[in-house]
C-alpha cells in the first residue's frame, strides 16, 4: 500500500469544508425557505450542508439535544416530536411558512404525519425520506425494483422499520401528494462522523491492513449503497427543479468482489482475498447475516447471500438519474470515510471488527489445508 500518498489524499480532502466539497452540479437557486425537522444527526447535517450550499435560508427544528453544537449561523426551533400527543409539543411551528419542508428521519407514522397536517398548507413542498426497506418483501426476491412496486403492509402494530415508513409515505400522499417528494435511499455511507452504515468502512479497513483475508462466497454477490452528500444533493436538486414524486435513491449495484477491489484500488493495498464457500465459512463459524439488522454480528458485513432477498441490493435508479442526479464516485465516498486515518497512526478506522485476526487466520488455514477445495 503507499500510505504516503493516501494520507497526502484524505488531508487535502478533510481541510475542504464539506459544504464546498458539494458537486458543482449543485444549484444555486437563491435564498429559499427551507425548514429541516431534525437535521443535527446521521442524514440530516449532509441534508443542511447541501441546502446551505444551494443558497437556501435554513431554519432547525429539533430538540437541541443531538449534536446541538452544529450549525450556530442558523435559525433553531425547539420542540419535541411523538406518538404521544401528550409529550409531542409542535408549537414552535405553529406559526410561519417555509418554501420547502424536508421530513429526514422518522419513521412512525403518527410522528411523521402530525407534523405534516400542521405544516403542509404552509409549504409549496414537503419533502420526505423513507427508505428502500417500505417495499414489500416480495420485491426483493428479484432485481430491478422501480418506485411504482408494492409497499409493505400495515395494520397498525407492526414494530417493522419497512412497514412503518411504507405506512407514513401512504399518509403523507392522502394529506398533499401533489406537493410530495419522497426519497428511499438504500444503504447510506459516508463521514464516519456523522454516517456510519458500516459496510464500506468493513472492507476498507480490511484492505488497509495489507493482509490476506476472506472474501465469502463466490464474490459474485450483490452490493448497492449510497453516498450520505448523495442523498443530500438530491433533496437540495429536487427543491430547486420542483422535482415532485418517488424516487430511489442508490448507486449501481456491484459484485462483492468488484467492491472490494475499489476499496483495494482507493488505498493502494495489496491485501489479499481469498474466496471460500458459504458451506465451508458455516461449518467453521462464519455464518452470512440471516438478514439485513438482524442483530446478530455480521462477519462479513453486507455479505447475505439469500436469493429470496438479492433485490435488495439491485433496485432500479432509473428514474433519479433521469432527474440530472449522478451519484459521486466510489473513490470520493471512501476518502470521506478515510479521512481521519490521515491523522491517526497506524491508518486504522475506529470500527467495532467482528471478525477477529485469530479466528480469520484459523479458517484461512483449515482452507488451505484442503488445497483450497471443499
């Protein structure tokens, strides 16, 4: 790996704001009112970088409990959002009009849909992100899913994260879908600091290290993400072009294999992969996810090799790129995530490793000492 010229890469891209980092495609369309409800966690800062950046007048409505260091330039209102009308205090809100509302995180259908009958007739548009989980699980049997799909069901009890965003979206198009832009996004990457969905930050660290590991299965499995200033540049796009309607929101979908030669081809690394069958990984130990949160550890993160649900990672992005929407560059989203191994020594990220050095060095050897067969 040469280190030196990786580090020399991830410095000059932590030095850049973020806001400027935005693509040059990102318009700058005036001062706009834009509300963002929460904004302070995970999504949302990418969500006000990319608004901020379009010349937007951003206003906060949040707690003030998460990260409430962030974005001290900007207009802060204070409340409390639940499915307890009793606890839910929306007051702060009860007055004012915004150009745009974007709704970037809950996913319970009573929170989501509160808040939207309070603001929509004071908005021109209510933007909203859900998520690809909100299909049916029928759709994931196949590749290709389109935004017109069937969502999942729901009766009112189900605890499910899918279900209950396929919920809120059927709610937020009874009260204004003509003013309604929802975004699913698949799996989001990118700054550790404020996104960390764990799978690139996995396989890049594993890479770094420069030593031979286990690439599960055939490599031939699919993987699709999509960077966090990603997501966040398509809600401030959809704002300035009036972009109504449903969107998924996902890069192109790779091979396991081909991912994790980008992430050797981003840090210079000669680590070493060897490929070793799911029944062999099993019988050691190693089993694939069950399924995507299960809870259970993933030793080889993204890696769910079920064909009931290899869709999940090939839904169609058809319909966001045929907005002007490209989705930045493999490369990009890795220098974020890397970048602060440019101050940390050795270059290690700061993940939680499932897969201990010992145990991967024990099955690594029990395959060899089979020749490498099964």
């Amino acid at each position: 790996m040469r280190r030196r010229e990786f580090v020399r890469n991830a410095i000059a891209c932590a030095c850049i704001p973020a806001a400027v980092r935005l693509r040059a495609e990102t318009l700058t369309t005036g001062n706009k009112s834009i509300l963002v409800l929460g904004g302070t966690d995970f999504l949302g800062p990418q969500v006000v970088l990319a608004a901020l950046a379009a010349g937007y007048d951003v206003t906060l409505f949040n707690r003030g409990m998460t990260h409430p260091e962030l974005f001290p330039m900007l207009r802060k209102l204070r409340g409390t959002r639940s499915v307890d009308p009793a606890k839910e205090d929306l007051s702060a809100l009860r007055t004012g009009r915004w150009d745009a509302v974007i709704d970037v995180w809950p996913s319970e259908p009573e929170m989501v849909i509160s808040t939207a009958a309070l603001l929509h007739d004071r908005t021109e548009h209510y933007l909203y992100v859900s998520s690809i989980a909100a299909y049916d699980v029928a759709n994931y049997a196949h590749a290709g899913t389109s935004e017109g799909a069937k969502l999942r069901a729901f009766s009112g009890h189900e605890e499910d994260y899918g279900a209950r965003k396929a919920e809120s979206e059927r709610r937020l198009h009874a009260l204004a879908a003509a003013k309604l832009t929802i975004v699913r996004p698949g799996a989001i990457e990118g700054s550790p600091s404020w996104c960390s969905g764990g799978l690139m930050e996995t396989w890049l660290s594993r890479v770094m290290d420069g030593r031979q590991h286990i690439g599960p299965g055939d490599g031939m499995d699919p993987i699709q993400l999509v960077d966090v200033k990603d997501v966040g540049s398509f809600v401030a796009q959809s704002i300035a072009r009036r972009t109504f309607g449903t969107f998924n929101l996902v890069r192109d979908w790779l091979p396991l294999r081909d991912h994790i030669q980008s992430c050797k081809e981003v840090t210079h690394s000669n680590a070493d992969f060897v490929w070793i069958p799911r029944s062999f990984l099993e019988s050691h130990g190693l089993p694939p996810a069950a399924e995507i949160g299960d809870g259970k550890p993933q030793f080889f993160t993204g890696w769910i090799p079920r064909p009931a649900i290899k869709g999940l990672y090939q839904m169609s992005n058809t319909k966001a790129l045929a907005t002007g929407w490209r989705p930045r560059p493999f490369a990009a989203t890795a220098t974020d995530i890397l970048a602060p191994c440019a101050v940390n020594s050795p270059a290690r990220l700061a993940i939680k490793e499932t897969l201990s050095s010992e145990k991967e060095a024990e099955v690594l050897q029990a395959w060899a000492d089979l020749g490498g067969h099964a």
